[in-house]
C-alpha cells in the first residue's frame, strides 16, 4: 500500500476509534474465570435470590457485621473473577476484614480475621496511618465509590479515610474530648497476592466523597469530585489534580458521594449523580495531557429515573451502565444514545422472598464470566444477595483488527498501555 494511502488508513482508525467506533485501543473489563452453572440458569430481567448477607466478624462480637454495606461498595477482582468489599465504619460495625465473595460458593466470606473488639482500644490506635497497630488492618470507614481493583499492581485500595467512629471502637478520647477518628487520610492498599496491608503516611489530597474508576487504557485511578479531577497512579503512587475546584452550575450538580464508571465503547468515563431526577456528568480524559480533560453534564432525558445514594457499574454483556436498584427497579443508562431504561426485576426463585426491596448503598457489582449483576439489598429488605441478568441484547461481535505487514497494534497506537 503506498505511504499516503497506508496514512488515510492510520489516521481513520485512531479517529474512529476516538469516537468510540473502533475495536483496537478499547479496553473491556476481564472476563477470564470459570462459569458458574448456577448463574447460566438465569433468565433476563430476572434475579436470583443467593440468600442473605452472611459475616461473623469480628469474631468477638459479630453481631453487627452487616453493616458493612453502609455507605459503602464493593469491586470486582478481575484476575480472580471475585468481589472485594470493605465498608462499614462512622457509626456501624468496625470490621477490618476484607470481605470476598466467591463464584464457586456462591457466598461472601472474610480474606483474614477482622481486628478483635477487646483490641479496639485507644492504645492500639495508630493514627499516622489510620490503621491498628496489632494487625496492621485499616481502620473500618464508609468506602462510597471509593474503592478500586488495580491489575496492574494486583492490589485493592483505600482511596478515602476514617470520618468517626463505630461500633467496637473507642468513642471519646480523654485527652482531647474528640472522636478519635476524625483523622487525616492515609491511602491504604491491600497486596492480594501478598495478602498484607499496606498504608501510607502520605495525607490523601482529594476529596473523601469523590466517585473513583480505574482507568484500563491508562492504568490509572480516576477520582471526580466538585473539588477537581485527580489522577493516581498505582505503580508509581504519583498524586496529580488535574482539573481544579469547579464552579457553578457544574459544581452544585455534582453532589457527593456518588459514582464514576468507565465506559469502554466510547472510552470515556461517566458520574452518575443521585437525585430527582438522576444526573449524568460526562468525562472525557485526556490520557496525554490531563489537565485538557473535560467534564460536562449531559442533557438530561425526560424518563431519567429518581435515585437515592447508590451504586452503578458497567454491563459488558448489554453494553450499557447499570443499577440504582430501588424498591425493585433496575434502572440503565446507555451512554451512546443518551437514554434511560427501567425494568421491574422478577424472581427466579427465592422461598418466602417475594420481592426485591432496594439495594444497599453503593454495593453492586458486575460479573464479566456470568454476565450478571451481583448486588446486596439494604437492611430493611432483608440484607440479601442478589445476581441478576439484565435484558439489553448481547453485543455484536467485533472481529479483531488486521493490520498491514509489519505493523503492530502498538505502533498503530504507542500510547496504550498493555
């Protein structure tokens, strides 16, 4: 192919590709693991019940383990098809486990032994880096959107600290006649193949009510909050805002606590605000010069669904960005079109249950292997689990890309990480 033709080529596809039509530079979250035969039974639109929420940490007094959900989420494992969720804190349960949900059982277990309550003490405390000095587990806190699975470091953060305390643990400091865990925030990562915590004395520079996403392009954390764009980088620990404070009418928009989610077809990331109606912020990342990324709101469509704070991930399968489950309707969002979906979810099978109730907080997941959402409801509807199938139509296959006689990928696309 003559070089001007072979350029027309080159430069069509990377536009292409930036527009989200293209296959080669989008990344899709993992779907390497095991099928679980249980879940391929499921139907679309429909759930199955995998019963409550079962913990028994800390050992010593387990009775509010459950509270783990509040005001928190959990992530998905992409090297070990699994979840992993840590949660809890300011006025629940102080749990420190790292509690794991596993496809072959089908059940939530605990990673390491939370801290003992008996060893919840004023003594025990290290506060430069917001962790029990016997353990060296983190201090429970409510985790948002601010949890993150990296692969390429191959380990879980912290991305927020403790704002008070809970259930175990002191409740007033003599010295100060404080919360002892009004604390600076330290970044805390769990090695997973290591199985150790690790914690930094570094202050955490972002707001603790950011939506965070690993980036899979660049490798890198995203956090979004009304106080700027932060980029992390988990192999270096490099820190970088790269979009300021934001002014109104984007500011007021963005609320807190909510939840930012990459969106591999187009490659951009999108915050999903809770509200009435619910909100949708798009984030175009400029991965070569940050501080040229954008954050615009969307134009929002009249059925946009009302939402409380809550959790939303990316569907591989229908290639759309789902949950909000809210007194049992499953709500979508497609990016690409701009438009909203709702759907009143049936029961598979679930002896006695006969609703869904609404999930807890921000603790939904996606599982890439079974193509299905795996989300937890709050207390009052029973704490239960739930994997369920939406019913977008499965994505069209996208061949792989060919390229001319020594050209690679990567020097179609140099800046892409691998």
């Amino acid at each position: 192919m003559p070089r001007p033709a072979l350029f027309i080529v080159l430069f069509a596809g990377l536009v292409l590709t930036a527009l989200g039509f293209g296959s080669i530079a989008q990344a899709t979250p993992s779907a390497t693991g095991v099928q679980s035969p249980i879940l391929a039974t499921i139907p679309t639109n429909t759930a199955l019940d995998l019963g409550v929420y079962d913990c028994d940490q800390p050992t010593d007094v387990p009775d509010h383990c459950r509270g783990i959900t509040d005001y928190s989420g959990f992530v998905y494992d992409s090297t070990r098809h699994r979840f992993l969720m840590f949660g809890g804190g300011h006025a629940t349960t102080f749990r420190d486990d790292l509690s794991v949900f596993s496809f072959a059982t089908l059940k939530w277990s605990s990673a390491y032994p939370s801290t003992l309550c008996t060893d919840m003490t004023l003594a025990n405390m290290d506060k430069t880096r917001n962790r029990w000095t016997t353990t060296g587990n983190p201090f429970s806190r409510h985790t948002y959107d601010m949890t993150a699975y990296a692969p390429n470091t191959d380990e879980f953060f912290l991305l927020s600290g403790p704002i008070g305390t809970g259930y175990c643990a002191p409740g007033i400091d003599p010295s100060t006649g404080s919360d002892p865990f009004y604390l600076t925030p330290r970044l805390s990562a769990y090695d997973l193949a290591g199985e150790a915590w690790n914690t930094e004395t570094r202050t955490i520079p972002w707001d603790a009510f950011s939506g965070s996403e690993y980036d899979p392009i660049s490798g890198k954390i995203i956090l979004l909050s009304v106080y700027g764009l932060w980029v992390f980088d988990p192999v270096t620990r490099d820190m970088v805002q790269a979009l300021g404070q934001f002014s109104d009418p984007l500011a007021s928009s963005l609320g807190y606590a909510n939840n930012l989610t990459y969106f591999p077809p187009n490659q951009r990331l999108y915050y999903l605000a809770r509200g009435t109606p619910t909100r949708v912020f798009e984030v175009r990342l400029d991965r070569e010069n940050w501080s040229a990324s954008t954050v615009t709101e969307r134009v929002t469509p009249p059925n946009a669904p009302n939402s409380e704070e809550s959790g939303w991930v990316y569907d591989t399968r229908s290639q759309v960005i789902g949950g909000g489950v809210l007194d049992g309707l499953f709500h979508a969002y497609n990016p690409l079109a701009n438009t909203w979906t709702s759907r009143t979810i049936q029961i598979q099978s679930s002896a006695g249950v006969t609703s869904i109730g609404s999930q807890a907080f921000h603790a939904i997941g996606f599982d890439p292997v079974d193509e299905v959402f795996v989300f937890i409801t709050r207390y009052a509807d029973g704490q239960r689990v739930w994997a369920y199938r939406f019913d977008g139509p499965a994505p069209t296959p996208v061949p792989p890309p060919t390229f001319p006689p020594g050209l690679t990928e990567r020097l179609y696309f140099p800046h892409i990480r691998r």
